[in-house]
C-alpha cells in the first residue's frame, strides 16, 4: 500500500508541473471567409431569380432575332419592276450583257443566264449565279462569252446592274474547279452577298483545251464592295 502511494504521487508530480509554462505558441489561421458571404451555387440560385433572368434572355432572344430577321429581308436597293439584269466584266471585254433569268439549257445559246433558284443582286445576302459557254454559237450573245473567264484574277471587278439603273460592283475572291455534282457553290454563304460566275473547261487544271468532254465546271466567285444607286 505504501509503494502504490509513492508511485502515485510521483506520476501526479510529473503531469502538474508547477514550473512548465502554461503559454501556448500561436498558430496563424487562413482566413475563411463566412459562409453567408460566400456567392450561390449557380444550381442553388432562388427560382425567382432563375425565372427573372429567363425571362430576360427568352426577351433579348426574341429581339435579336426580329431584328436579324428584318435585316435579312431588308433589300439591298429597290426591288425592280423587272428581274431584267446586265452585266459588264471589263477585264474580259464584256459590256452591258444581257443576263436572262433562266433554267432551260437552251437559253445558254443566246447568252450568259442566272439560275432561277438563285437570288438577284438587289436582294440580301444573295449568291447571283451566272452561267455561261466557252465557246457558245457565233452570231449570237453566247459567242466565246466565257471564253476568257479563267483569266480573271483576285481582284478584278464584276458589275451588274438592274433595271432601275442601281449599280453593283463585286471584286473576285475565289476561284473553283469542281465537278458538275457539286451544286454546294450554288448556295448562299451568310453575310457574303456575292456573284457567281460558272463555265466548263476540259479536266482539273486544263482551261484551253476546247472539249469535247468538258467534264469539270469552272467557278469565279466576286464579293460584293459597293451599291450605286441609279
């Protein structure tokens, strides 16, 4: 019993310490910000709110789209009373041809021709398509009409004009040699309204061989840069 005594009160002596400092070190702490401070999950904001900012884009939606959609039908000039169209392409030393408004192949006989499921220059964003022969048929207006055509170049000026007078200059920006199938460089490109100029040359790269296959179409593709009213 004495023994257990003496070990006891050593064991207390060494656990109360009266001389050990009782003075913790300090430790710094990050900064946590609190909990009410801290911004809302997106997936937990109020559903007023979600319902309010709705309701804000499904408006600003609606009018961005009247107003695109306005725009797109605005014209560009006047409509015409006629789809009557010309065209002058001074580097090939074609002036004031007339541009019939047509699908049937028999019209290339007489001259360059637009296809009917493309839009004229006067409407938004259009992609005017033109065709025309190489060789064509003397005495008429298809006489060597595209015959020169691979010689225009980046840069080179289109006009055509409607028939209330209104000029519209185009600049050629490409330039394509694709197979007949490929009717995609009919189609029009958004904000790019633009012509379209379209005749046959033998093969891939072969522009003054003069058929008799004729198997690739030749594409010049002119931007629009200016509209001239009449």
């Amino acid at each position: 019993m004495s023994l257990a005594i003496i070990v006891l009160g050593i064991t207390l002596f060494f656990r109360t310490d009266p001389f050990q400092r009782t003075e913790a070190s300090s430790v710094e702490r990050v900064s946590v910000p609190m909990i009410a401070q801290a911004p809302e999950a997106v997936a937990e904001q109020k559903e007023s709110s979600q319902e309010e900012g709705a309701t804000k884009d499904e408006d600003a939606t609606k009018e961005a789209n009247e107003n695109e959609q306005a725009a797109a039908e605005e014209p560009v000039a006047p409509a015409p009373a006629t789809n009557d169209l010309w065209m002058t392409i001074p580097k090939l030393g074609l002036y004031d041809n007339y541009v019939t408004n047509s699908d049937a192949h028999s019209a290339l006989d007489y001259g360059a021709t637009k296809r009917t499921d493309t839009g004229f220059p006067w409407q938004n964003n259009a992609n005017t398509y033109i065709v025309g022969h190489r060789l064509g048929w003397p005495g008429t207006g298809s006489d060597h009409i595209f015959y020169n055509l691979p010689l225009l170049n980046y840069g080179d000026k289109i006009y055509l004009y409607d028939a209330n007078g209104t000029t519209y200059t185009y600049e050629v920006t490409e330039i394509y040699e694709v197979l007949p199938s490929e009717t995609w460089v009919t189609r029009p490109v958004p904000e790019r309204p633009m012509v379209s100029l379209q005749t046959c040359i033998e093969t891939y790269g072969d522009y003054w061989t003069m058929g008799p296959n004729w198997f690739v179409r030749y594409i010049v593709r002119a931007d629009r840069v200016a509209v001239t009213p009449g």
